[in-house]
C-alpha cells in the first residue's frame, strides 16, 4: 500500500474507535498524499507523452515506453479510486458528526470521481461506487 491508502486505512482504524477528529485529520492527511500522488504520475504520463511525440517525429516505436505510459495511466486510476474512497470516508465522518450537507456534498464528490475518473458507475457490483450511493441515499 502507498501512504495515502495507509493513512486511510489508519482513519478508518481511528473512525472505527469513535475518534472522529483524528480520524477526519489523517483522511485529510490522506487526501493530501493521494492528490501529491495523482500529481506525480501526471507529470511522468506528460513527459512519456512528450518522448512518444519525439519519438513519432523521428517514426520510432518503443514498446517500453508504451507498457510505462499503460503502467502510470493503471496507477492513476488506482490514486483516483484511492481518492473517491477517502472522499466517501470523509463524508461518513461528517454523518456521524450530524453535519448531513458537508456529507452528501463528499460522497457526491467521491461519486463524480468514481464514474467521470474512474469510469466506474453504479449497479455494476462495483462495491465501492455501490456504497458510496447507498451513503448518498441514506443522507438525502
């Protein structure tokens, strides 16, 4: 596991316990981590972007740069659904702590960034995408 999906897991660990607070802090921490991520993987998928362009230009085809750009695009989905993830655990907190609008607008922004990042939608037995609806649906 990376460090965002490690400190995730540790708030859940601590939202499990009834540490709200501190469960909300390391998620933020978490989120911060994951968006660091996403970042990163960004900036490497740009510049093999770059090479491919270069590459073309001089008509040559490399296959490890094809497997790295398919590697960092897989990686990126991975951060994305990290991120959702955090989002809809985010929401939870905010539940259990009675503020019901700073809720659903979290597990709305975990939604958006399962179907519009992660091409991941609703009733696909997806169980991630699925929960978090259902959280949406008990908060309305």
């Amino acid at each position: 596991k990376n460090k965002a999906e490690q400190l995730n897991a540790t708030a859940t660990e601590l939202l499990s316990k009834g540490r709200n607070e501190e469960a909300l802090d390391t998620y933020r921490h978490a989120m911060h981590c994951a968006r660091e991520d996403m970042m990163r993987v960004k900036r490497m998928i740009k510049r093999i972007q770059e090479h491919e362009q270069r590459s073309r230009d001089d008509n040559i085809k490399n296959k490890e740069v094809e497997t790295l750009r398919q590697k960092l695009n897989s990686n990126l989905l991975a951060i994305a659904s990290t991120i959702a993830d955090i989002l809809n655990n985010i929401g939870v907190v905010y539940e259990m702590d009675g503020d019901y609008d700073a809720a659903i607008s979290s597990c709305l922004g975990a939604l958006d960034v399962y179907k519009n990042t992660c091409n991941r939608h609703e009733n696909t037995n997806d169980p991630d995408v699925d929960r978090t609806s259902k959280n949406i649906k008990q908060k309305i």
